[in-house]
C-alpha cells in the first residue's frame, strides 16, 4: 500500500547489550539510588611487590657529618671581651655575670681588663685591679706593658701609692704612660697632701726616667713641675723648664699652668707672668692658676684688674677663680671688694657660694677686725659652717683681743672636732694673747691627756740644688753646731739693732729667757742660720714652711733682710712673705 513495514520483532541474542536506546529509557523510568547508598563491592587486598634484588645488598654508609666545631677558651674569652667593650662603660655588671658567677662562666684574660679600667670610677676599678691580681697573677703586669699601665692608672686614681709602685717595678722595661701612670699618681698624692716626700719622689723618678731611653713628654712635664712647685724647688724647676723647651715639647695650656703654678710656689712672679704672656691657647684654668699666684703673694690689686680683663675676654668664671680673687682681697685687705665679689658671685657670674667662698669672706671681715659682722654670717648661713671659719675667727679674736667672740666660737669648734690637735695648739694660743696662762695650760694638758700630738713645724731650703729639711730645735743636720752659732750672732746682731723678741708666741708663762730661747730655734730661724752660711753672698734665700709663720720670726725676718743684706722669701701654711731691706710684701698683715 505504499506504506513502510512493521519494525522487526527479532529477539537479540542472549548476552547481547540491549539496544541503546531501550536502556537509557529504563533508566530514566526507573527510580536512581543516591551515591552514598550504593553497595560497593570489596576492594581486592593488595600485597607490596617484592624488593628489588640490587637492594637486598647492604650498602656501605657514608661517613657521619663532623660535630659542630666548639669555641676554643681563647675565642670564648675574644667574644667575651668584645662584648664587654660594647657595652662600655656600664660593662661592670656583664663582667661580674661573665667572669664572677659561681662557678664561672669564663676566665678573663690580660685582654679583659685595660679598656675596663679606664672607664670605670675609681672604686670600681679598683675592685677590678684587685680582680685582675688574682685571676692572673702578680708578674701579669711584667708581661704586658697595656695591663700594666691600666693597673697603675687605676691604683693611681684610687691614691693606692705603694701598690702603684709595686706593680711599676715588677715591669722589665717600663715605657711612657708607665712612668707617667706612676708620675702622676705622686703628683695627685702630694697635690692633695701637700706631703714633701711624695714630691722628692717625684724628682727622684724623673732623673731615672731620663736617664733611660724613656723620653718624657708633656705629661710628664706636667708632673714634675708640679713637684718642684710643691717643694719650692726653683732649680729644678728651672731645668725641668729648660729640658722642655731643648726637647721642643708643645708648651700647651695644661704645661703652661702647671709652670704659672710652679713659678709662683717658688716665689717667682717675673717668670710666672713671662709664661703666661707666651700662652697662645689661654683657658680658664691658666686664668686661675696666675690668680691664686697674685693672690699667695698679696697683689690683691693686679689680681682684681687681671680678672677684669678675664671678664672682658670672655673667658668662663668658675668657683675657683671666685675663690682665688677673694683670697686676693683678703691678703690685701681689700673688703670691699671682697664683699662686693661675693655678694654678685651668683647674679652676675652664676657661681653658687660654696663653703669655702663662706669661709674666705669670714676671713676677709675677721682680717680687718669686723668680727660682729662675721659671727653674724657664720650664723646666718644656708650651709653648714666647718672647723675652717671657726679657726678663722678664733684667730682673728686673738689678734684683735675679742675674747667673748673668740670664747663661743671655741665651744663650736671643740663640738665639730673634739680630737684635732691643731685645735688644742690654737686654743692654747688664744689664751696666751688673753693672758689667761691658767687656760692655755689647760688646753695643752687636755691634749696630752688625749695622747694628741701636735704637727711639728718644719722648714725646706734649697741650697744649690739640695733639699735640707728643718725642724725646731733639730740637731740632726750635720752642719748644726755652724747653724747654732750662727744662731748666737744673729740674734746680737739684732739686739744691736734694738729688736725685742716678742714672747706673746710662746703659750707658757715661763721665764722671758726660757720664751727667747724657745722662739730662737724655730725651723724657719735654722733654715735662715744655714743659708747664711751655705749660700753665696747676696743670694736670695728660700723658704718653705709648713705652718703659719709667728710673729717673733716674722719680725726678726725683716730685720735679718736688712741688717744682712738678704732678700728672703717665705712661704707659709698660707701666703707668701718676701722680705726686703727691712720690710715685708704682706704689710704685716697675714
């Protein structure tokens, strides 16, 4: 009919695929199960294959790796020490964590201590010192010259003299700041001592340093004119001044102080003001050390119109140069001026008085006799007062006969310091000037009662370049039975020439012949016998005395000057006294 025929009804094969298209629709049309409902058949258990034959065969093993390398001692105490230098200068704690833990960490070595040393302050570092000693040993110092210098640096600043000298001389060959380590040390002890064997040590040291290979400096020109100015040594000085210039070492301003200062210990203000017109670095130390010169020799007005012009410069005032310039007015007698300086000291120069500035203006007003005046700002100050303005009233009462004054200010000097001998001798001086003989022995009793003993007064000449110490009543010089005869003429010459001896200095009342003859061998009165003697004719004699010089001798001073022909210079506890033809620079007034 034109028409297709019926699909074919033949059955597939058996295990044949259904037809594509029938599966798909029974798929669709039958419900589909979610996936994780589905029954999963059992996964098949799987064994590992068996090892290759080639690795069934041990094979040999490389070598272990090396340990990490170790710090040897020497490294450990390297990294310690640059560690230490790091954190300078507040090392001290690291060092006692490294170096004094228990037990220690590390051992320091001679590289441990130098640069450690010298930043840390005295006490620290003698601590440190003490350390060094005992984890190196004694002879460490010999072997090395840095560790040595640093060791005598710090016992030096600590005012350890005998353990500076012991670890200088256990060093072969000492180079320059070992001596000038050592050098200095002497210079600060006898600086601050005023001790006269510390500065001939200083002398002593200096000709072995020169006579090595050791050639000094500036800093050891430092210190040996220092000493030479302490012990008055003019000639010493003179060479040690002269070496410098040959040598050509650099007179700066630290050298050029220290030669002002040395020049005007020596009595030598011509060549203390050469020296000072020649400084082409001026500061304010060379400033002060000319104005504590003028002001120890009595130029009270040069050293006013020296700190004018110091003003005027620019240059820094400071609280010594204050001081300095009231010490001048007071040698001079100058209150005024004095009271002007210290009453402008903080306004105009912003100086904060200090207790020394207190107790020069005490001396000014107690010099000149205004004792109401001082008592009445001893009382009134914001600080304070010392044994100082005491002593400096209470002298000024005896000259001026104000035993009330002088009585009170005894009871608060005797509170402050009960036991300085220095006190009792003044008492008993005191009294003496009052005519009170029954109080002046009372207070020589309680000072022997105490075991007290009292500093004996002594006198250093320089005789061609040799120091000859005195004491009173000494007879130990080998030229003393010259001296004492001497002694005899001097005093008939001065009996020709009217001079009375006035016994006030001496504190017992004793028989006038017994009080001559105690003020006849005063240390200055030998010295002068012996310079009469020992010295060339028309030499100026010099004189260095360790207590305030007594009025007897200071008289008889000025007649020996003119009836000998001398010029006399004299230096005291506290000022220089130059006697000529019969008269003093001070006025007699010291």
């Amino acid at each position: 009919r034109g028409s297709l025929p019926p699909p074919s009804r033949r059955r597939p094969a058996a295990g044949a695929p259904p037809a594509p298209g029938r599966r798909a629709a029974r798929l669709r049309a039958a419900p589909r199960a979610a996936p994780h409902l589905r029954p999963r058949a059992p996964l098949p258990q799987l064994h590992p294959p068996p090892p290759p034959r080639l690795l069934l065969r041990p094979l040999p093993l490389p070598p272990p790796p090396a340990p990490p390398m170790l710090p040897t001692a020497a490294h450990t105490a390297f990294l310690a020490n640059s560690l230490l230098l790091a954190h300078l200068p507040s090392a001290p704690p690291l060092y006692s964590l490294l170096f004094l833990a228990s037990p220690p960490l590390l051992r320091p070595n001679e590289f441990t201590y130098p640069a450690l040393l010298r930043a840390s302050p005295p006490r620290t570092a003698l601590a440190l010192a003490t350390h060094s000693l005992k984890f190196l040993g004694a002879g460490a110092a010999s072997s090395d010259r840095v560790l040595g210098s640093a060791l005598l640096d710090a016992f030096a600043r600590c005012g350890r003299i005998a353990s500076c000298r012991r670890v200088f001389d256990r060093i072969a060959e000492p180079d320059l700041p070992a001596w000038n380590a050592l050098l200095t040390a002497y210079a600060r002890r006898a600086r601050d001592s005023s001790c006269a064997g510390e500065a001939a040590e200083i002398l002593e040291l200096f000709a072995r340093m020169v006579s090595s290979t050791v050639p000094p400096n500036e800093i050891t020109l430092v210190a040996v004119v220092g000493a030479c100015g302490e012990l008055g040594a003019l000639g010493h000085g003179l060479w040690a001044h002269a070496y410098a210039l040959k040598r050509r070492l650099t007179v700066n301003c630290y050298v050029a102080t220290a030669l002002v200062e040395m020049y005007t210990r020596c009595g030598k203000m011509d060549l203390a003001e050469q020296v000072f017109a020649g400084v082409t670095d001026m500061d304010t130390c060379c400033y002060n050390a000319m104005l504590q010169g003028l002001a120890f020799h009595g130029h009270g007005r040069v050293a006013l119109t020296l700190f004018d012009r110091m003003c005027a410069e620019g240059f820094p005032v400071d609280s010594v140069t204050v001081l300095a310039v009231m010490c001048a007015c007071a040698h001079a007698g100058l209150v005024d001026e004095g009271q002007w300086l210290f009453d402008r000291m903080e306004i105009q120069f912003g100086v904060t008085p200090r207790i020394e500035h207190y107790g020069c203006m005490v001396d000014i007003l107690g010099r000149a006799g205004h004792l109401d005046v001082a008592e009445k700002l001893i009382r009134g100050m914001d600080i304070t007062p010392n044994a100082a303005m005491y002593r400096s009233l209470i002298r000024a009462c005896g000259i001026h006969g104000k035993l009330e004054i002088g009585e009170r200010m005894i009871q608060e000097l005797m509170r402050l310091e009960p036991e300085h001998s220095g006190n009792y001798v003044l008492l008993s001086n005191f009294y003496a000037r009052m005519k009170l003989w029954e109080d002046a022995k009372k207070a020589r009793k309680e000072m022997k009662a105490m075991g007290i003993d009292k500093s004996p007064g002594s006198s250093l000449l320089d005789i061609n370049g040799v120091l000859h110490e005195f004491l009173m009543g000494d007879k130990t010089h080998p030229a003393s039975r010259e001296i004492y005869a001497m002694i005899q003429e001097i005093q008939a010459r001065l009996k020709e020439c009217g001079h009375r001896p006035s016994t006030t200095a001496v504190m017992f009342n004793v028989e006038e012949e017994d009080k001559v003859g105690a003020l006849s061998y005063h240390s200055e009165r030998l010295a002068i016998a012996f310079a009469l003697i020992a010295s060339s004719p028309g030499a100026p004699i010099r004189i260095i005395k360790n207590l305030r010089v007594c009025s007897d001798c200071h008289e008889s001073t000025k007649l020996v000057s003119r009836v000998y022909g001398r010029e006399i210079i004299m230096r005291d506890r506290t000022r220089f006294h130059h006697f000529r033809d019969g008269h003093c620079s001070c006025g007699d007034f010291w």
